[in-house]
C-alpha cells in the first residue's frame, strides 16, 4: 500500500512535472515573442527618437525662417511706407506739374493775343508805310517838276 501510494504521488508528481515543462515551454515561448517584440519596439523607439530629432531640428530652421520672415515683412513694411511718401510726392509734383501747364496754357492764350495784335499793327504800319512811300514819290516827282522848271527859269533868264 505504500507502494502503491508511493506510485500515486510519483505518477502525481511526474504529471504536475509534465505540466510543469509545458508551462515553461509556453512561457519560453511567450517570452521570446516578448522579447523580439521589445526589440522591434526597441528598434522603432530608435527610429522615433532619430525622427524627433530630425523634426526638432526641422522645427528649429522653421522657426529661424519664421525670424527670417518677420524682419522681412517689417522690410516690407518700411518699404511700403516709403513708397508711399513717394506716391504721396509724386502725386504733389503732379499737381504743382498741372498748374504750370495751366499757367503756360493761360500765357499762351495772351501771347497768341498779342502776336495777333502786333500782326494788325504791323499791318497797319505798312499800310501806313505805303501810304508814305507814295506821298514821297508825289513830293519826288514834285521836286523833279520844280527842278526842271527852275532850270527853265534860269536859262530863260540867262538869256
């Protein structure tokens, strides 16, 4: 009887051996797929760790470009503003521009007034000229007659 409960407790034993190792292989088994799976999670946190670092310096360029950009636009906007004095003067000289033609335009109307005025004048001078150059011939020709008549006179009264 000892045996035999001796054999119970070794066929026990040997039965709780067997589910023992099987424990273990299914553990070896579980631990090894946990193994490779902490190595490729290992091996992706390498990977996000070399990401990070390549966005963090990305964010660090984007951030000088964004420095980059402000002092841009304030260029710009110095810029706007100067080409707007300019504007503001171009305008100005336009306008001072637009007046001086005005003014040339309005001196331009009296010189054609007074060109035409000296026109008439100097139409009526000739006229006048004419005039005179006539009467200067008649006082010619008088004095051609009075000269011939007093040489008449003379021979006639040489005689």
């Amino acid at each position: 009887m000892a045996r035999a409960a001796g054999r119970d407790v070794m066929v026990k034993l040997m039965g709780e051996v067997v589910e023992l190792r099987e424990e273990m292989k299914s553990s070896r088994m579980h631990t090894r797929i946990l193994a490779s799976g902490m190595g490729s999670m290992l091996k992706n946190m390498g990977e996000m760790r070399e990401s990070m670092s390549v966005t963090q310096a990305n964010m660090g360029a984007m951030q000088a470009n964004m420095g980059a950009m402000q002092a841009n636009m304030g260029a710009m906007q110095a810029n706007m503003g100067a080409m707007q004095e300019a504007i503001t003067a171009t305008q100005a000289a336009l306008s001072e521009t637009q007046a001086a033609l005005r003014a040339t335009q309005v001196s331009l109307g009296a010189t054609q007034l007074s060109l035409g005025a000296t026109q008439e004048s100097m139409g009526l001078m000739m006229t006048t000229m004419e005039s005179v150059v006539g009467v200067v011939r008649t006082v010619s020709d008088g004095f051609h007659r009075m000269e011939t008549n007093v040489g008449r006179m003379a021979r006639l009264l040489a005689r």
